[in-house]
C-alpha cells in the first residue's frame, strides 16, 4: 500500500498544469521505466552494496542522498522547481531505496516527467517575455549562479527569476550589436531549440540519471554507465572507432560537420567539409535516407557509426547553401578511424638566457589511454600512451634536445597500467604507486623494465585538473626526486575504479545493463602518503586559477578521507632540495619583472572577483562600463603579450609528431562520431563568462562553425604563457647543474649526472 500511494501522490504531482500555457505547445511523450532498467539496477544495487571499496548499504539513510543528488542533477541551479514541488517530492526522500528493490521506478521517472513538464513551461514563458520590451535603465540584477539559493517559493518568483534570465540574454546580444528583430529571432529560436531537446530526452537518460544519482552519492567517482555511455568511454580510452571520422555538433535543428578528422574516410573522400549539415542517413548502397533535421546529435552518431567495411549514404547541404540550396549525396565506406585528439603530442621551446640557447622538449598528455580490448587480445600494436610518449621521446632525444616538459595540465586521468609504465620511461626500476583495497591488503605497481627513455633534466607541470593517473606519475616523479613538479595542487583524487560490465555478468548477448565505474581500491604514494584530498603539491607553484572549495577532491562532502599507510622499498634517485630555492628565486624575479605574467595574474584575478559575486547587473549603462573596463585591459594585455612576442626569448617551434596531427581540441563538437546523453536544457552557457567585447551573446550551436574554428584558431594562436614559464624553470636547472657538477650528481640520475660538462 506504501509504494501505490506514494506513486499515485507523485504521478498526481506531474499533472499539475502551467499557468500560463502556450497554445502550440505539445504535450510532451510521458516516460516511463523499462523491465530492463529496473533490472539494471538491481544488479547495480547489488554490486554497490557489496563489493565497493566503501559499501554501503540501500536504506532510508541512502534514499534521503540519493534524493538531493538526483533533484541536484535535474535542476541544480533551482531554475524549474518551486517550493511547492520540492514539499511534494518529499514523501519520496526516504523511499527511492524501496523503488530500486521493488523494481518500480515510476517515482524518479515521475519526479523526471515534472521536471521536463516545468522546463517546458519556464522556456514558453521565456518566449512570451520576447513580445515585450525590456526596461534597461534599471538598477537590478541577475544571480546567475544558483546552486545554493533557495528554491523559488511560488511561480510568481519563478517568473520573475525568468524574466531576469531572459532580459539578460537580450542584454548580451544588445551590447554585442545585434539589432532588437534579430535579438528577437535568435532567442525564440534558442529557447524553440530548448523546448526541443528536453523532449529528445528518452527513458535511458532518465535511467542514466537516476543511477548515477545513487552511484554518486556513495562516493564522487562513481557512476552508472548506460549501454550507449559505455560504448563511448571505451572509444575515449581506446582512441579509436569504425566510422567515417568526423567531429559532429548541433547546428541550430541540423547535425553539422565541424572537423574532419586525418586519415579518416570523410578526409579521403575530399569531399565534406566544416559547416556541411547533415539532413539524411542511409545504411548500405541502396538503402531508404532517414531524414535527420531535429534528432538529437547522439541519434545521427548511431546511424553514421558503423562496421569496418560498411557502407553509409550521407545526404548533405553545403556550408555555402542557404536552407533550400541544394543537396548533394556522398557514399562513404566505414573504417577504423584513429581519435588522435587525446593522443600525446610533442614540441620544442627554445629558451635563451643570455649567450646560451636551451632546447626543452614539451610532451603533452591529454589523457592516459589504453586499448584494453586489444591488449587482451594479445594484439601486438595496441593503442598505449606510454608507447605513444616512449616514441615521442626517441624523436626529441634525436633533436637534442637539453631537457623535457611533461604538461599534464587538464589531464583527468585513465589507465592505471598506463601511469605505471609512463613512470617508467623516467625511472630504471622500482614501485610506483601503492594500492589499497577494501579489506586493507596492500599491493605495489611496480616498473619492471630496466632502463629509461629519457634520463636527462625532467619537470612535470600541473594543474587543479591533473588527476587520478596524473597524479601518480606526478606523485611518483617527486618522491623518486627524478623531476621537478611545477604548477597547481592537483586535483586530489586518489582512488581506483574498475569499469564492471553488468550484462556479462548476467550473461546477457547483447548490451542491455550499461557498466559501473565502480571504486574498488585507494592509491597511496611510494613514500606511503596519498593524494586523496590533499592532491600533489608543486615544488614551483603557479597562481591557482581556480578555488579549492569550487573544484577539486575537496569540493564533494561525500569524498573519501585523507589517510596514509607505511612508505614502500624504494630510492630516490635524486635529491632536488637544494635547487628549489634557487629555481623558486629565478621564477619569481621573472615574475615580478614580466608584464605578461603579472596580466596573467591579473585576468586570474578578475575571474575570480567575478565568479565570487555570482550576479550581472541589467543596467545597460553599468553592463557598458564594466564592458568597456574589461576591454581596454585586455587590449593592453594582447598589445604587451604581443610584444612578448616579437623577441621571441622563448617562441615555440612547431616540431609536432604524426600524433599531434588530429590533437586539435574540437571546442564543443562531439569528436569523430560520438556523442553524450545529458538531462540538461543548459548549452555552454556564456553568461558567467568575464564581460567581454568579444562576447558575441551567441550559443555554440548558434554561430557560424567557420567564424567559431576561426575564434578557436585565435586561441590556440596565443602564446602559452604557463607552458613558457615551466620552460624556462627547467632551462635554469639546466644552466646551474652544468655550472656545479656537485649539484648536478645530486640533482640528475647517475647515468645522466655522469654525462654534464
């Protein structure tokens, strides 16, 4: 009787009307759970209980977290829901523990099909407050970041935090120069777009959401994976899928090409190209073209993505087409397509100090990838950062370079094999990282291989994004005392998560459970610490660009704690203490002499100032002048990096390998025919961005994808300014071991040390 009541209070709830509906407004598709789905998680339930690191049992305790998790997910910023919804939720706060064993999930998808109800409503008023003019010579404001702001008391509020929200985005594309009938357009379409993904949204996005809900509120890493995202992840990992290598977005209602990848059947075709749109998909020579304009980008990926040797019928309109130009057909036929977005890459700096001329080798390393597949097949030739990175080294070492950077910025992780062996291209042999799991019995990964790749100077720069396998490499590389760490505290996240795939093991032939990402074990460093909480400090730190309590380990109330155990047999090989100071001195007189590193600070600064205040004032005339402000200093700022550039004291040399060729960051496209499921009416959202001249007030889908590759390019121009400084750090280590051989048998492995003149 308990759970008929509560599904008929909660599906009551969903019935609840607008007030102010729009007349061409659809009813939208009422989603419910799949047998399959309420399978899926008992399976989940069953492995999440028992054999995570930290099990913890489905109970009321459990269903009040997953409650605030999944109503977080939904509506974070507190944009949909009153007051009046979150009081009638709440006679499912402890009862989502009851609807996983009862295998009835009718409450989460019924909490879901309000919340798809209520965005839909909120983006018809939004459209509505377009007929009317907006009043900007008032003094009012639009808190923009509202994770903790209460929840808006009636609707009335609601409307009034819409009309804000709206008026801003009116604002935006008014300071940007757009003309009211074009601002008027290019918002009705956007919030048009709007109404139309929320009822994209299936039932496994829900399913998704929900479980990663329960997954989450466990623990911070781990999630619930449907079939679709588990088929994504092993392409991440793997860098490598069967299509036509393409990198896809949305395009307003269209699916558009943003980026063709090397090497791939689109480029050896010559014949698609950055801004086509894709209008119709057929499978094999002869089959029927599905007409595509409205699916969601995912949808299009299914149907392009394909077996090796297979063949896709591409209906295109040309970038240069208006929409009823004419369309072309393209037969492609599917292949492996490398992803080498997230490849290793390399570089050279040169950095001149004087009479002298250092040349730094840079390897950049978005992410530790590793076909496991293919490893598991005993394929010879399997995908591997460290082999990736292995080969990159030979080719700076045969360019003679003095020293080498490993820029680990940015990177979140991955294999943990993959960080092991990475390790050991830098150290003879020796543990590298220690692992503990739930029952408290401790193993070592160790490198097994004598020898290194590279043995000469070695510094690795960080930042609060370098995580999980980068930190063990980082933690690894300090505590061996083989290379100085340079930049911010990481991330702080050290744990272990095995990718479980539950249809395997309920034996079913075809993926139908998804996977969990599920924390097993905690990594501890060689000298028995962990980066858990505390992440890997820098022996150089940079300026932190972002809040500890904003992102990191330590942002989650649910992580797990510090704690260490005893330190493993092992040796440093060098002993970096007495070059930190001098390095520390160098870097700072640098610091407080260079103009573009104190603007690099500065903007540091601003971001900050901005993201604390967490509101935008709707007065034109203010908006104007802070505009106005943040664009005369960022033209001092561009004229004197400019300058900076012209001596070029340390200008990078493009000196890239086969495997930086497709590493070009594809912004917000979905990289060679992939795509992601999100419950999320909320696109790249520009409106905390810092006040800008060059803020357009355009979405990503709503611009030009030439004018956008062209504001990336732009970007990318701009000279590294981070990657400079940690250049230079490494070329004065280089400079005083090779003026004090004492300190260079301390600071360089022996074999290396042996060789300074």
């Amino acid at each position: 009787m308990r759970r008929i009541s509560l599904t008929f209070a909660l599906l009551a709830v969903c019935g609840i009307a607008f007030a102010k509906p729009v007349a061409e407004t659809a009813t939208p598709l009422v989603l419910k759970p799949t047998a399959d789905q309420t399978e899926a998680a008992i399976w989940a339930m069953r492995f999440l209980s028992r054999f995570h690191y930290k099990p913890t049992p489905l109970d009321d305790a459990m269903s009040e977290k997953i409650f605030k998790a999944y109503l977080d997910s939904l509506d974070g910023d507190h944009l949909f829901f009153t007051q009046a919804d979150i009081d009638k939720f709440a006679v499912a706060k402890d009862k989502l523990d009851d609807a996983i064993f009862e295998r009835d999930l009718s409450v989460p998808f019924a909490m879901f099909n309000l919340y798809q109800e209520r965005v839909a409503g909120r983006l018809d008023y939004s459209r509505e407050l377009l007929a009317k003019p907006f009043d900007f010579s008032k003094d009012e404001s639009y808190q923009y970041d509202r994770a903790k702001a209460p929840w808006a008391k009636d609707t009335a509020e609601l409307d009034d935090l819409w009309r804000k929200r709206v008026k801003n985005d009116w604002l935006r594309l008014k300071l940007a120069g757009k003309p009211g009938k074009e601002i008027r357009d290019t918002l009705d379409k956007r919030y048009s777009n709007y109404l139309d993904r929320i009822r994209q949204l299936n039932s496994e996005d829900v399913f998704q959401t929900f479980m990663n809900a329960y997954a989450t509120s466990i623990e911070p890493h781990t999630n619930y994976l449907s079939p679709r995202a588990s088929e994504n992840f092993d392409i991440a990992m793997r860098l490598s899928l069967e299509g036509i290598g393409a990198v896809l977005q949305r395009l307003d209602e269209y699916t558009a090409i943003r980026e063709i990848i090397p090497g791939g059947p689109a480029a050896i075709s010559g014949k698609l190209n950055a801004g086509d749109r894709i209008v119709g998909v057929g499978q094999g020579a002869s089959g029927p073209i599905l007409d595509v304009i409205g699916w969601r980008l995912d949808d299009v990926v299914d149907k392009i993505r394909g077996a090796k040797g297979t063949i896709v019928r591409l209906e295109i309109l040309p970038d240069a087409a208006g929409p009823d130009g004419k369309h072309e057909m393209l037969t492609l036929t599917r292949n492996k397509v490398n992803v080498e977005e997230s490849a290793a890459k390399k570089s050279v700096i040169d950095v001149k100090n004087g009479d002298t001329t250092r040349r730094i080798g840079v390897i950049t390393l978005p992410t530790f990838y590793q076909d496991f597949d293919a490893r598991r097949r005993g394929d010879a030739d399997y995908k591997s950062a460290t082999r990736d990175v292995e080969r990159l080294l030979g080719e700076l070492s045969a360019e003679k370079v003095d020293g080498v950077v490993v820029d680990l910025r940015n990177n979140g992780g991955g294999s943990l094999d993959e960080a092991t062996d990475l390790t050991g291209l830098f150290i003879d042999k020796g543990p590298v990282v220690q692992i503990r799991d739930a029952s408290g019995r401790v193993e070592e990964k160790s490198d097994r291989r004598a020898g290194t790749a590279w043995s000469g100077p070695l510094a690795v720069l960080v930042n609060r994004a370098s995580a999980s396998a980068s930190e063990i490499f980082a933690a690894a590389i300090q505590d061996y005392g083989r290379g100085v760490i340079i930049g911010e505290p990481t991330f702080g996240k050290g744990t272990v998560q095995n990718l479980l795939n539950m249809d395997d093991m309920a034996r079913n032939e075809t993926p139908t459970y998804g996977d969990l990402k599920m924390t097993v074990q905690q990594f501890f460093r060689i000298n028995g610490g962990s980066t858990q909480l505390r992440g890997v400090t820098p022996e150089i730190s940079f300026p932190l660009t972002v809040a500890s309590d904003e992102f990191g380990e330590s942002s989650y109330d649910n992580a797990l704690p510090w704690t260490s155990i005893s330190k493993a047999d092992y040796k440093p090989v060098a002993d970096l203490k007495p070059l930190i100071p001098m390095l520390l001195a160098r870097h700072q007189a640098r610091a407080e002499k260079d103009a573009e590193w104190k603007n690099f600070e500065a903007e540091i600064n601003d971001a900050k100032r901005i993201r604390a205040e967490k509101n935008f004032s709707l007065n034109e005339k203010v908006r104007t002048t802070e505009r106005d402000d943040q664009e005369a200093k960022r033209k001092k700022r561009d004229a004197l990096a400019a300058a900076s550039e012209a001596p070029a004291e340390a200008a990078q040399k493009s000196s890239e390998g086969p495997s930086a060729e497709g590493a070009k960051k594809s912004g917000n496209g979905v990289a060679a025919d992939s795509a992601k499921s999100v419950v999320s009416t909320e696109e790249d959202d520009d409106a905390a961005s810092v006040p800008s001249a060059e803020d357009d007030g355009l979405q990503p889908d709503e611009r030009s994808i030439s004018k956008d590759l062209a504001r990336e390019e732009k970007r990318k121009a701009k000279r590294d300014i981070v990657l400079n400084e940690a250049a230079q750090i490494l070329s004065d280590e280089i400079d005083l071991i090779h003026t004090d051989t004492k300190l260079a048998a301390r600071m360089l492995p022996h074999d290396a040390a042996a060789t300074v003149d």
